[in-house]
C-alpha cells in the first residue's frame, strides 16, 4: 500500500490549503481514511477521518474549518482546510486503515507552514 501526499506549502494565518492523498496498491473502497498531523515537538494527532460508507469524524481544532472527503475513481482522500492559523503548522499525515487485518498504513507527510 502506498499513500502519497501533497498539497502543502506556506500559507498566511486565514488563508486555505487543500491536501490530497493517492492510495495505490490495495483496494481503496474498504478502507477509512485519516489525516494526522505532528507539530514540532508534539506527538501525531488525528485530524479529521472517513469511513468507507462516508462517515466522517474530526478533531475539535478542526471543526468548522476542515472537510475531509474522498473519491473512490481516482482512489483518493483529500483535507480541505480553511481559515489556518499558526498553531495549525505541522507536517500532515495520510493514514489508510485496513479493517480486514486491523493494519495501518502511513504517508510520509506533507509540511504545512502558517505565517501570522
């Protein structure tokens, strides 16, 4: 499985960014996917996921700021973020999850940079 990010990039404080995240190598419909992110010296949190039926859950910090969504022909998840602020910098994360062998797959990140 191999998931390949992109999208990030410097922004100033309110603007948006859209990341987008390729899955290739397994088959994409049965997977939920996530966006993480781990700031300089913090540990990797969950940004915003979705299931395999649509189902989304997202971090208090990214509530009303975030959309997660994904499409099944091109086999890819993407994070819509807007009004960033500062504290949103950090490189982000794509995550597939398996459900048929409770497996966890990992980007290699995306750097996001928020200047105030």
């Amino acid at each position: 499985v191999q998931l390949v990010e992109s999208g990030g990039g410097l922004v100033q404080a309110g603007g948006s960014l859209r990341l987008s995240c390729a899955a290739s190598g397994t088959i994409f419909s049965i997977h939920t996917m996530g966006w993480y992110r781990q700031a300089p010296g913090k540990q990797r949190e969950l940004v915003a996921h979705i299931t395999s039926g649509g189902s989304t859950n997202y971090a208090d910090s990214a509530k009303g700021r975030v959309t997660i969504s994904r499409d099944g022909a091109k086999n890819t998840v993407y994070l819509q973020m807007n009004s960033l602020k500062p504290e949103d910098t950090a490189v982000y994360y794509c995550n597939a999850w398996d459900p048929r062998r409770d497996m966890n797959y990992w980007g290699k990140g995306t750097l996001v940079t928020v200047s105030s």
